[in-house]
C-alpha cells in the first residue's frame, strides 16, 4: 500500500544537476565521516505536531495546509488514519526517528480517563507500526499549554487541581515513553511562567515546578524508564517571562534545585534568536555545562519577531552548530528533531517533503564543513594562539593558583602602556570568517 504519490528520497549528489529534485544533495545517510555514518551523527526525527498536524496557520489567518487525511471526519478515525501516513513519510523521507506531545496524536475526552484512553488506542498502533517497521521515538513530550484549563501554566499554575491534573498527564505520558521506547523526555514549558508580577509569586511557582521534575523523574525510575530528560528552553511567547527563558537560565534553574545530573537540554534555533543569541551561543553553553541534550533543528526569521519555526536552509548556521555537536562527541541521546513547518504558502504535500529535504541536506552540508574545520584545527590553533599566554610566566602561575592580586600588582606595576598594548593582539576576525567563508565553498563545492 503506498500512500503517498512521492518517490523515496535517496542520495543524489549533484549529478544530475545542482536543482533541487526529488532527492539528497548532501545527506548520504551510508557516507563515513570522521569514524561514523552521517545517518548516526544526524539522527533526524519527524515532529508530528508540525508535520502531521500543523494547519500552516499564522496569527492573522487560518491554515492553508492540503493534506490527503483532511477528510476523513471521526476525530479518531483520522488520529488514526495519520499514523499509517506518518510511517510511510518516514520511511520515503528516510528518515528514522519521530517525535510528539501526547495531544497531538489522538482528541482529548471529558475527563483524564476518556483523554488517556483515545491516546493509548493511537499508541497501541504507533507501537505495532514501531515493531514493524524499526522506526524509532527520539522523544515525546506533553502539551501542557494548548488547553484553556493551562491558561495560567501547568506545573506553575496558581490552582492545585491544574497542577494535580498536569501531573497525571506527565505520568500517563511517561508510562507512554516508556512503551514506546523514547531516547529523551522532553518538557517544553509553554505557559510555565509569568505575565506581571503584581500577582505571581514567582518564587512559589519555580518552587512548585522543581518538585514537579524531581516527582517526574522519581516516576520514571520507579517504572524502569531510563530515557534522557531534557528542558528546552524558549524565552517568550507564550509568556513574556518563561522560567527557561536561555540555556544560561535553565541550566542555572537545574543547579539551584539540584536537577542538573537527571536533566540535560534541547536546544532550538528560532528560541536562540528570540532570546537574542545565535544557535551556536546555546548550543556552546549548554555543551561547556556537559548539558548538550538534544536538538530543535530549525530556523527563525531576523525580519520577524515570533517563533515562525522555519526549516533549516542556512548553512552558515548549520556548520557553527554542526561544529559543537562534533566537539561534544555527538549527541549520545539525542537528535535533530525537525522542530519546523513550510512556510503557509508551501501548502501541498510535496512541499512536506521538500521542507525535510532541504533541513536534512543542509545539516549533511554543515556536518561536513565543520569535520573539515576540525580536521585542520581551524579554529583551534586560533584559539590556542590566542590564549598562549597563559601558557608561560604569569599567566600559566595564575592557571595554576599560585598567583594573588598583590604578585598580579607587583608584576604589571611599572609596566609601561607600550608594553601593556604590545601584549595584545589583533583577533583577526575578518580573516577568519573568510576562512569559514573559503571552508563552505571548498567542501561543499567538491
Ligand atoms: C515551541 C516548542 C515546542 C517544543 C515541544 O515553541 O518549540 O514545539 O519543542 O513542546
Ligand atoms: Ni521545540
Ligand atoms: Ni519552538
């Protein structure tokens, strides 16, 4: 049974021309790189919120999306429905991993126990699709954002039985990764923060959500769920506080509550942009933490100011971020999950695989110029050259802890400004991202 009309992408370098077709220019799932497969440095996933059931809506208009399931009417019937046209996308797109929240599978009922039992009749056929077909869960999550009743968070809510029901709603979505076998956990905390401080306790709330994790994690043990959690954080929209508003931010939250051995985190572009950083500042802090978890591969918009969740087609981008991820040893239990949808005048299904194609080939591309720029320690011997100071005399006294504020007086004191301004040197910066510049053609250009 084929489902869609769409051949299976395959790698097809750029023989057949430089155009984009139906086909791979750079992603060659078999090709060596550095010791390993693209396909295990580059385990990319399929978000099922985007890619099965995002309408292309924006703020000012409905969705435009033309889907082959969008008339089929019982709500379950088509939950169910998409997940045979899930399996198949996955295996024409070559693509091995998925990821989703829990309400974007299956409608909710009126109370927890109808909700979770539409839910597990979907799961039940993800887990006997997984079986058959060796796809695999990067990670799952839980929507505890979309309905009214989270209008005030959920596991920062001011009101006990919102946080009592989202708790519950964690607990049945852990028995679920479990089920289905998730590498990561992931809590993207929506509403988990605030709009005015004239009637939040902020304290209270960060508080109450730090035990919510600890409960969370205490949980997971106890039912043998060994996957990685992770919080991904995202500095506005909904709120204009979110509690894990960076990287910085939430990995200070971890350490203050003692969280930081159970939790890493997912990192995604369009939130670097909105909390002003590049992707590559994230994904850096969160890797110097030894906290790099996983990835929300997308894009933002500089000309635009909310999450627009764009797949990825900047290379520059790609190659900075592909650069921490090699230097981190890859991502152990994570991925690169397509956090991204066509923009909503790219409505068609081709335009589905299309969109993956391009994030998929230009993470290849980028994977390849930053193994390059590893291989011959571009940015290394920079680095080395311009901390080599503290390698001899005061500076390597210093590094040591021998050194205190009165030897640092006694040393410079008399050191006139000549020689203080010949102790600098230029940071060459133009140079070097005309190396990077040169780096991208050459590689790419093979
Ligand atoms: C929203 C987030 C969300 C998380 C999962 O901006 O990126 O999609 O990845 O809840
Ligand atoms: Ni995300
Ligand atoms: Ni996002």
């Amino acid at each position: 049974m084929t489902l869609f009309n769409q051949e299976r992408m395959v790698y097809v370098g750029n023989e057949k021309g430089l155009k984009a077709g139906n086909g791979f220019h750079y992603y060659n799932p078999d090709q060596v790189v550095n010791g390993k497969k693209m396909s295990e440095w580059l385990k990319f996933s399929v978000a099922y919120w985007h890619t099965m059931d995002q309408r292309l809506v924006d703020p000012f208009g409905d969705g435009t999306a033309q889907r082959p399931w969008d008339n089929i009417e019982d709500p379950m019937e088509q939950a169910l429905a998409k997940v045979d046209y899930l399996f198949e996308f996955l295996d024409k797109m070559n693509v091995e991993y998925f990821a989703f929240h829990d309400r974007d599978l299956a409608p909710e009922g009126n109370t927890l126990r109808e909700t979770n039992q539409n839910l597990d009749i979907v799961v039940d056929k993800i887990v006997a699709k997984m079986q058959e077909t060796g796809k695999k869960v990067l990670w799952n999550t839980s929507s505890l954002f979309t309905n009214p009743r989270f209008v005030a968070g959920g596991a920062t809510a001011p009101f006990a039985d919102i946080f009592a029901y989202s708790a519950a709603q964690i607990k049945h979505s852990l028995e679920i990764a479990k089920r289905v076998n998730s590498e990561s956990y992931v809590f993207w905390g929506g509403r988990e923060g605030y709009e005015s401080l004239l009637n939040t306790d902020m304290k209270l709330e960060q508080d109450h959500i730090a035990k919510f994790f600890r409960l969370a994690k205490d949980y997971a043990n106890e039912i043998g769920y060994t996957g990685q959690f992770l919080l991904e954080p995202k500095p506005k929209e909904p709120t204009s506080h979110q509690y894990d508003t960076d990287a910085a931010t939430t990995i200070a939250f971890l350490k203050t509550y003692g969280l930081e051995k159970d939790f890493k985190l997912n990192l995604e572009g369009n939130h670097a942009y909105l909390a002003g950083h590049t992707y590559e500042h994230e994904v850096r802090v969160a890797r110097d933490a030894g906290l790099l978890g996983s990835l929300d591969a997308n894009m933002g918009d500089k000309l635009i100011g909310w999450d627009i969740d764009e797949f990825p087609n900047d290379i520059y981008e790609a190659t900075l971020v592909m650069y921490e991820m090699l230097k981190n040893g890859g991502l152990p239990t994570g991925g690169l999950n397509f956090d991204s949808k066509p923009r909503r005048q790219s409505f068609d299904m081709q335009d589905l695989f299309f969109a993956h194609a391009a994030g998929m080939d230009t993470y290849a591309a980028g994977l390849l110029v930053a193994n390059k720029l590893i291989e011959d320690r571009v940015f290394e011997d920079v680095l080395d050259d311009r901390y080599s100071s503290f390698k001899t005399g005061i500076g390597a006294d210093f590094e040591a802890g021998k050194v205190t504020f009165k030897d640092f007086e006694n040393y410079i004191i008399d050191k006139p400004q000549s020689e203080l301004i010949a102790a600098t040197k230029s940071g060459h910066l133009e140079q070097l991202k005309s190396t990077l510049n040169n780096y991208i053609y050459t590689v790419l250009g093979r």
